[in-house]
C-alpha cells in the first residue's frame, strides 16, 4: 500500500493496532467505574448504608467516592514516570507484557473484594500502576516503528482505543446491571479486564521490537531486519527505501551514543530546545484533562441520573461514549489532513462554546423538573465530545510521540503523561465535592480552560505533522520557524514534507542530499562538527 508515496505494511498497521490494546485498557477501566458506583450491590457493600434503610438512600460519601474513583489516577502518575525507564531497560515489547501483568493483579484485588471499599481502591490503585506505564510506553512505541505518512494515524489509534474502551465498559455496565443485586453486576466488568490485557501482554511479543531501540542496544542485525519487516521488501525500491530509513536510524543512535546518558535533569536543559519542549508537553497533557472530558466520563452516569426522566443513566453514557467512539475515527482524518496546530485551536474554541452552553442552561434551569433542559444538556454535552474527540483527544497523543528529541524523548513522554495523569486524578477526586457545591456551574471552568488551551497552542505549538521524528527535531531548532509558521516548514532537499525518494550520504562534517529537492538536483550543507549540529539530522526517505 503506498500511501503519500511511502509504502505502508500490513506489520505496521497491525503493530500500531495491537499496541494501542494499552489504551483500550486505560479507557475500558476508566469507563466502567462511572456506572458501577450506582449499582445496587456496589453501593450496598461499600456505600453508606445503615440498617433498614431503603437502598435508594444509600449513598457514597463524596470523599469515599473520590477516593474509589481517584485511586487508578494515582496509580497511573506513578505508573508512567515508571514507564520510561522499564521500556528502556527491557525494550518497549517486554516492558508491555510486564506493566499488562500487573494491571491484572489489581483487577484480582478488585473482584476479591467483599465489604471493604478499600480494597476496592488499593486494586486500582495497582492496576494503575500498569496503566499509566502502558499510556508512556504505546505511543513510544507505535511512533518509534510507524511509517512517518501514516505516523499521525496509528499513533491516534491509541485514542480511539481509550474511547471503544470507554464504550464497550458503559455497554457492559448496562448488561451486567441486569442481574442486580447481585455481585455478578460489577465483578463481571472489571473481571473482564483480564482479557483485555492478555491479548495485549501476549500479542505483543509476537511482534518485532523497536528498531531505534535494538539499535541503541547494539543489536544492529535485529534493527535491521525489524526495520525492512515493517516498511515492506516486496521491490527493489521499496527495500532501498527500507535500507535507506535504516541508515539514518543508525547514522541518528551513532551521534546520540557520542552524547552522556540522559537523566531527568536533561529534560530541563536550555539547549536544543529541550526545556521549551518539556513545558509544552507537560501543557498540553494537562490542557487535554481541562477540557472536560473526564468530567463526562467519570461522573456521566451520576451526572445525567434525573436529566431527562425515562432514559436510564446508563443510556446517557452510553450515548455520550458512542458519540466519543464515532467521532475519534473523525479525529485520525482531521489530524493529518490539516496539521496539529489548527485542528486543536478550532476545537479548543468549539468545546469551550459548548460547555457555556451546557454550564449555562444546567445553572439556569433545573433539568430534573425541565425536560427541554436536560435534553439541551445531553445535546450539548455530546456537541462537546464530538470537538474533543477529533482534536484534543487524538491530537495531544499524537504531539507527545513526536515532539520531543530522540536523546530524552523516552523521560519527557512521561513526565507530560505523568502531568496528564496529575490532572485526571485532581478532576477525579474533587469533581463529585464541587458539583455538589456548585452543581453545573462547573462546566464554566472547564469552558474557561479549553479557550486558554487554544491560545496556548496558536503561541507555542510547533506543527509536526508530515515530518520524520529526525526532522521535527531540526524545524524546533531552526531560529528562522516559529510556531506561527511551523506549517510552511520544509526539510532541506525536499520540495514538501511528503515528497519521498531523497538520497542522503553524509560524513563528519558534510550533508548531501540526492533525489527530489526543492532547488536543485543535489545539496550540500557544510556543519561546524559541533554536538548539537551532529545532533541534528535532515528527513529520512
């Protein structure tokens, strides 16, 4: 298949599907907990339930909650600052398999719980642990093997994999609550957990490993063949396009090796943009939980109960999340046919306007006495995942896969996921407290929030989309691109960011560049041999 005239695999597109598993467990144990903490069973063993009280006067205290609720994005901050050294020492293949084994412990911990709702949160706590190492380590991993043509894409699909998990737990949610009172009605959906983690933890041995990362090993041999596996040896050019992106694999893991070891402190160096990068991806993973979303997510099934009477709150979620599941499909399009800086500005502006709306019309009117309210509310709650589901949901995952330079990239990956995780346990644990205070005026933060995220990125982002992961190092530090103009950007040689087929050579001190440029038929660009010049590399074809 040649998509922008690069050949993409089947590997490849397989890989990225498997991998993205990770995110279809961060999303399928984030969905579920929103309708189990309004089943009956689970409020009777661990709500407030005194003696010969009706069981709808059972009810959670809001801090007991928060902590249920909260407890997996604890687990998750700790998990992804986990994540980036475990990848690196065991490669990012095994690191999955381990961190899917131990999202499975805390799920053995969860369904073994009888009446103590602290065992409830210790279990997510641990499954946690393995999802927030998994949401560091996927899109590491899809972005290091992924043809560049279809980078965006496949990266995006760890998005659309939170949202069909999200969906297939609130599905299962309204399942299982069939059976109440019994247990079977939240042990079932968590328990299947397990699964989903098998097919990940098993699958992805199967596939090969990151060629940057063999190649950082010195398993040269392996990268190699990891390399021409991926992007495909069926003629003669698609091979020497697959030797040639070998090449510069190699030729970029030989400048980095020049270099010390990166520690956490080089994430917070000036040089080489390093510092501006980090900010910005701490930013952005941050704004992506201030839009709001999760304020659906978590709490939708107890948000939308009495909205509009007649419809089940566990239909309301589930109309919501398919919404969310749709739109995300929407997403992987809109993010590499019109770059990563438009998209995110356009639909930081869209979900703000919605969610005055939803603020707005909640706080005026009541919607569980007015029925044209509540369907307002839902109407625009769903106008809201539509914006966030094809732009910030995919987008800022996609950002932080490409964004940061291959030296430190492993470090800031997690401490922007850290930062994203920070943010998700802070909403989590402290939404149910301040809607009860404040009920839907809530959403007048979040509005707020999501304007600012737009002026953010219009200021600040830099847009990758197009580029290699060696290229976008060298537009973030060129003094004559700005984020305004990132777009226009172009790699020495090449007439656009998506032409292929350019030959490179190069020795200490000199870049050539053979094949389709942009003013001639061959370019050289003389370099002073200083680190950050022999740092910085031209596209790969």
């Amino acid at each position: 298949m040649q998509i922008r005239g690069q050949k993409v695999t089947g590997h490849a597109i397989l890989l990225a599907l498997l991998a993205s598993m990770g995110g279809f467990i961060f999303g399928y144990d984030t969905g579920q907990i929103s309708g189990i903490v309004i089943m009956d069973d689970f409020k009777l063993r661990f709500a407030s339930c005194a003696a010969g009280v009706p069981l709808a006067d059972c009810t959670f205290n809001v801090w007991r909650e928060g902590l249920i609720v909260a407890s997996l994005s604890v687990g998750t901050a700790i998990g992804a600052i986990c994540g980036a050294p475990i990848a690196d020492r065991l490669g990012r293949r095994k690191a999955m398999t381990v961190e899917c084994g131990i999202f499975s412990i805390g799920v053995v911990i969860q369904t073994a719980a009888f009446f103590a709702w602290y065992q409830v949160m210790i279990g997510r706590f641990v499954s946690g642990l393995g999802v927030g190492a998994l949401s560091a380590v996927v899109p590491l991993y899809t972005a290091e093997t992924a043809p560049k043509a279809i980078r965006g894409s496949l990266v995006g699909t760890y998005q659309l994999a939170i949202t069909a998990g999200i969906l297939v737990a609130a599905c299962f949610n309204l399942g299982t609550n069939q059976t109440s009172p019994s247990s079977a009605s939240w042990r079932i959906p968590i328990g299947l957990g397990i699964a989903f983690a098998a097919i990940l933890g098993i699958g992805i041995l199967f596939m090969p490993e990151s060629p940057r990362w063999l190649e950082a090993h010195g398993r040269t041999e392996e990268a190699r063949a990891a390399v021409l596996r991926l992007n495909g040896t069926e003629t003669k050019e698609a091979e020497e396009a697959a030797e040639r992106l070998y090449r510069d694999i190699k030729y970029g893991v030989a400048q980095e090796a020049k270099r010390a070891k990166a520690g956490w402190l080089d994430c917070f160096k000036t040089d080489n943009k390093t510092l501006y990068r980090t900010i910005l991806g701490i930013t952005l993973q941050a704004g992506q939980q201030l839009t709001g979303a999760n304020y659906f997510f978590y709490y939708g099934a107890s948000l939308f109960q009495g909205v509009v009477p007649g419809i089940s709150p566990f239909v309301a979620q589930i109309i919501l999340n398919a919404v969310n599941f749709i739109c995300t499909f929407l997403g992987l399009y809109v993010m590499e046919k019109f770059g990563r800086r438009w998209p995110l500005i356009v639909g930081g502006l869209w979900q703000g306007a919605w969610l005055l709306v939803f603020a707005t019309v909640g706080t005026v009117s009541d919607p569980e006495t007015n029925r044209t309210t509540g369907t307002v509310m839902i109407v625009s709650g769903c106008l809201f995942i539509l914006g966030y589901a094809s732009t910030w949901a995919p987008g800022i995952w996609i950002l932080i896969s490409e964004m940061f330079p291959t030296r430190t990239r492993a470090k800031q990956g997690a401490l922007s996921t850290l930062s994203n995780w920070t943010w998700n346990f802070l909403i989590a644990f402290f939404t149910q407290p301040i809607t009860n205070s404040i009920g839907y005026s809530y959403g007048y933060i979040f509005a707020g929030s999501n304007i600012v995220g737009a002026v953010i990125v219009y200021f600040f982002l830099y847009d990758s989309a197009g580029l290699s992961l060696e290229a976008v190092d060298e537009m973030y530090n060129d003094p004559s691109v700005n984020p305004r103009n990132s777009g226009k950007f172009v790699p020495e040689g090449y007439s656009s960011r998506h032409v292929e087929g350019a030959e490179k050579t190069r020795d200490d001190d000199e870049v050539t560049l053979v094949g389709r440029p942009s003013t001639s038929k061959e370019h050289k660009i003389s370099r002073k041999p200083s680190p950050q010049a022999t740092e910085e590399m031209f596209e790969h074809a």
